[in-house]
C-alpha cells in the first residue's frame, strides 16, 4: 500500500529559527563591543605588538559566525514567507528586505574591513616595537561602528517584529 506523506507548514518553527539565529548574533555582537573590545582598551593590550593579529583572529571567527546568523536568518525568513497568510506579505517583505541588508552588512565586515584593518595593523619588522595607530585605521574603525550602529538597529527591528509575531502565528495549516 504506498504512503501519501502529507507536507506540514509550520510558520512557528521557521520564526522560532529566525529568533534563535538573530538573538545570537546580537547578543555575540554586544558582547564582542561593549565587553570584549573594551577590556582589551583598558587592559593596555591594544598597544601590544601581537594585538593585529589576536584581533584579526577574533574578528575572522566572529565575521564567519555573522555570516552563519545572517544567512539563517534570512533563509528563514524567505522559507516564512511562503508559509504565511496574505496578511503578513506587506510586512514579510520590508522584514526580509532588512534581513538582506544586514547579509550584506556582515559581508562587508568579513570581506572588506577586516581584512582591511588588519592589513592596516600588522607590523612586518619583528625587531619594532609598537610605533602608532597608522592613518587610516580612524577612518575604518568609524566605518565599523556606523555599520555596527545600523546593524544593532536592524537587528532590533526584525527581532521585535518576529517576536511580536511569534504568538499570532501559532496556527495550523
């Protein structure tokens, strides 16, 4: 007798995904900025010679995290899409078009400046010791916390809404 599977969508898991993989980028992200960053200022190891490359280590692991977060969260988000009600389609597309900004954002991080700063950082004569902050390395760190600014905001944004969505799509298909 052959088996008839019948497809379940189930619009909680997908949001509950997305919750999940937001959560803990934002999370990682503050604590990364307001924990970790500041207590190697304060510390004094920002003026260690060893700090370019301990810092592109840690923000090389944290940008692939990003991207991890960023590209789960969007894929849910699309998955969503297709299993919502057509009320939610208006607001399913801004959300999702945000979650594609913030893709981009982490993409930037990864590919762009972090390679940048680091090149900008490293010191290749081994018998120098630490000289100064090079010129440019201003310019990339506001770079950084502008987008840092707009990806905590976007964050926030899609966190709230599917968490004040989260309880009215509790419904069956």
């Amino acid at each position: 007798m052959p088996t008839v599977s019948k497809l379940e969508e189930h619009p909680t898991r997908w949001l509950t995904l997305v919750l999940t993989a937001l959560a803990l980028w934002m999370g990682g992200s503050l604590i990364l900025d307001f924990v970790i960053m500041p207590t190697m200022y304060v510390s004094g190891m920002m003026e260690e010679t060893g700090f370019t490359s301990a810092g592109t280590l840690i923000f090389s692991v944290f940008n692939r995290f990003e991207l991890v977060c960023a590209a789960v969260g969007l894929t849910s988000l699309i998955a969503l899409a297709t299993t919502l009600p057509e009320k939610f389609s208006n607001r399913i597309r801004t959300i999702t078009g945000l979650s594609l900004f913030l893709l981009a954002i982490a993409m930037i991080y990864t590919y762009i400046l972090t390679p940048q700063m680091s090149a900008l950082g490293i010191n290749l004569n081994l018998f120098n010791g630490f000289t100064s902050i090079p010129d440019g390395m201003n310019q990339l760190h506001w770079s950084y916390f502008t987008l840092e600014l707009i990806k905590l905001s976007l964050l926030g944004i899609v966190l709230g809404w599917c968490y004040r969505n989260h309880s009215k799509l509790d419904i069956t298909f």
